[in-house]
C-alpha cells in the first residue's frame, strides 16, 4: 500500500501547531509527532542556498531497485523555504522500518528536479558526485516515535560562498 502526502502550504502546520518565521529543529521538536503510523522524521535541512521556492522531502522502501525510481516513493512533503541557511521539516513515515530520505531544494517550485541548478542532499549525508548515491549508502533505521537527522544539501553549480572566495583568492597568486 502506497502512503502519499504532497503538501503545500505557506505556513508549515504540524501536530496541530502553526509555525511562522524561521524554522528549526529545536522548533519542531515539541510538534513533530509520530501520528497514526507511529513513526516520524524530523529533519533539519542545511545549507540551503535561497530563500525561494520549496523543499521536498521524499521517502523510498529499503528495496534498492525502488530508490529514485519513478512511482515508487513512499511519501513526499513539500513545504516552502521560509529561511535561508537551514530549516526542519517533519516527515510522517508510513511505519517504523528502514527508509532511505531524499530532500530537494526546488528553487523555482516547478515540482521537477533541475539536476543542475538545485540542491539534493540524501540521509546519512554520502558523498556525492555527479551520480546519485547507491541505495545502500542512503537507507537508515527509522524506529517508532520521532528520529532526528541532518540532510546537508549540495548544489552541482554555483559552489557555496568558502569555495567561491577560494577560487577567487587561488586566481590572485
């Protein structure tokens, strides 16, 4: 059975609770709850470049042939990025179990991946290269109740503010 959730929403309600402003982990903690399912995600997503568009948060099986393949996400939360830098989000999961997390940044809230100019990042933060990561790099236990993790994202282009001042100081010498 397939449990789908799209949302989007200009402010991100949660357990019942309305959150405006800035978002964080710290915020959420108190109004990410488990729900029916019993099992939740609180995930705080860093490094996120604009304060535009939104993020989406994608949930696939442990089955390595499902990860990334279309139709076969578990579940998919879109909320709007309210903040620059980081923000949480809180996944609903369809049961406690073993999952692997994909979280975009669709910066122009077109719903597709624009591989080139948004940022991806993947539970357990892998490294990642051009490709996307292997499913086993990515699947992680996600036990009964609420789960805190980290996503880091990575933009292919337009590297982050350090790396650019780098570069610039690299062409200098």
């Amino acid at each position: 059975m397939k449990f789908v959730r799209s949302v989007l929403i200009s402010s991100l309600v949660l357990g019942g609770h309305f959150l405006s402003g800035g978002v964080y982990a710290q915020d959420l903690a108190f109004s990410c709850v488990a729900g029916d399912s019993g099992a939740a995600l609180l995930v705080n997503v860093e490094n996120i470049r604009t304060q535009e568009g939104n993020l989406r948060a994608q949930i696939y099986s442990s089955n390595p042939d499902d990860f990334l393949a279309k139709g076969k996400k578990l579940v998919r939360l879109d909320v709007p990025v309210i903040d620059a830098g980081e923000q949480a989000m809180c996944v609903q999961l369809p049961s406690a179990g073993k999952y692997a997390l994909v979280v975009m940044h669709d910066k122009n809230a077109n719903g597709k991946a624009d591989f080139l100019s948004e940022g991806f990042g993947f539970s357990n933060n892998p490294k990642l290269g051009l490709g996307a990561p292997d499913a086993e790099e990515v699947i992680m236990d996600m036990p009964a109740g609420v789960t805190e993790t980290t996503v880091k994202l990575k933009y292919i282009l337009g590297g982050d503010d350090e790396k650019k001042e780098k570069r610039r100081k690299a062409r200098r010498r």
